[in-house]
C-alpha cells in the first residue's frame, strides 16, 4: 500500500510538470523523481 501511494504521488507530479509551462525544467525534476523512485522501490 505504501509503495501504491509513492506511485500515484509521483504520477500526480509528473501530471503537474506536464501541465507547467516550464517545459525546459520538467524533464530534468522527472528523472530525479524517476531515479529516486526507482532506488527506493
């Protein structure tokens, strides 16, 4: 349960970087995210 909350927290940011206009800064704080996630699974 507690990883199923992880995951729909990091899908609610990416949902908001999506929708952010700086295009340029949201890949970068994706794959931090990403990173992160992936070495906490």
């Amino acid at each position: 349960m507690r990883g199923s909350g992880k995951l729909a927290g990091h899908m609610e940011v990416r949902k908001s970087t999506t929708n952010s206009p700086d295009s340029v800064g949201a890949p970068e704080t994706f794959t931090l995210k990403r990173e992160g996630f992936a070495a906490h699974p």
